[in-house]
C-alpha cells in the first residue's frame, strides 16, 4: 500500500480546485472528452492503451518569455495558418507538404517534430 495517502480536508479542496481547473481548460477550452478511470491501473491497460510505449508530449520553450508550449500543438497551429493564408498562399507542393504533415503530427518522433519544426 506504500504510495496511498488520504488528501484531509485542506487537500481535498485543492484537489477539487485543480480538477476544475483542468476541467475548464481541457474540457471547455480544448474540446477533449473526459472519462474517469480507476486510481489504480494495471500495466497491461497502460500498455494496450499506448501510455507506455509512445506517451511524450514534447514541449520546447519560448527563449523571450520562458512560457513553455507543446511542439506538437505549435507544429499544427503553424501548419494551419500556413494553410489558412489567403494573402500569400503556399504553392500547391508546400501545401500538398504542409497537409501530409499536419495528418501525421502525433506519430512523429523527437527528431522529426524537431525538424519539421525548424
């Protein structure tokens, strides 16, 4: 049982506190779905579930302003308004680029976020 702890009653409210605020911004904000699991979960889901092997948000931080973001989400945001720019559109290679890019974000590893990035 090493590792189970009770929260008291000043632990519960910031327990409740910092669930709604994830609430508010995965939720409401991002638009994810939320499900609830046990606390105590056996490998085996983890491992089925893909947390085990491939699990990483790689994050990357603003030099200006210390602020850290999720590579992936920058990629996409990126790619979007790239796509998105009616002022100076990408020439259909760059889009036809941009678009494979953008359909395989989650899958790319460390190296290739890194580079499609740059």
């Amino acid at each position: 049982v090493a590792g189970f702890y009770d929260y008291g009653p000043p632990g519960c409210a910031i327990k409740q506190n910092m669930t709604q605020a994830w609430r508010n911004h995965f939720v409401l904000e991002e638009g994810m779905l939320e499900v609830e699991c046990p606390a105590v979960t056996p490998e085996i889901v983890l491992k089925a579930s893909g947390h085990v092997d491939r699990f990483t948000d790689f994050m990357v931080r603003d030099v200006k302003t210390g602020e850290c973001y999720r590579a992936d989400h920058l990629l996409e945001a990126a790619l979007e308004a790239l796509l998105d720019n009616v002022k100076e559109p990408p020439s259909p290679e760059a889009a036809k680029e941009a678009r494979d890019v953008l359909a395989s974000v989650g899958e790319l590893k460390q190296d290739q976020l890194g580079a499609a990035l740059k």
